[in-house]
C-alpha cells in the first residue's frame, strides 16, 4: 500500500491538535500557587516581568 498525503483538513486538524495540546499544557502551569513550578526561561514568566515593571512605573 502506497503512501498517502493527507488532505488539507487533515493536516489542519493535525496541527490544530497539536496547538491546543501545547496551550493546554502551559495553561496548568498559571493557576496561582503554583508559579514557582515554571520555568524560568518560560515566555509567560517573561510577560509577567515586563507587565510587573511596567505597573511600578506607572505608580
């Protein structure tokens, strides 16, 4: 049996699983608590950094 391509709405699917996999991993990680478990090159913990410094600049 040959190999087959997969069409478009299958790979589309393909990725969008695999996108929503990732999200959903990074995502159990920001409930509260439990922030001490990320990574430290992480880019949420970066976003956090830049938005803290922003909040005490502004005050």
């Amino acid at each position: 049996m040959g190999v087959t391509r997969l069409k478009r709405k299958d790979r589309r699917n393909k990725t969008v699983s695999r996108v929503e996999v990732q999200f959903l991993k990074l995502g159990r990680n920001i409930e509260t608590g439990s922030r001490s478990q990320m990574s430290k090159k992480s880019q949420i913990v970066k976003n956090n950094e830049v938005l803290n410094s922003l909040v005490a600049d502004a005050k």
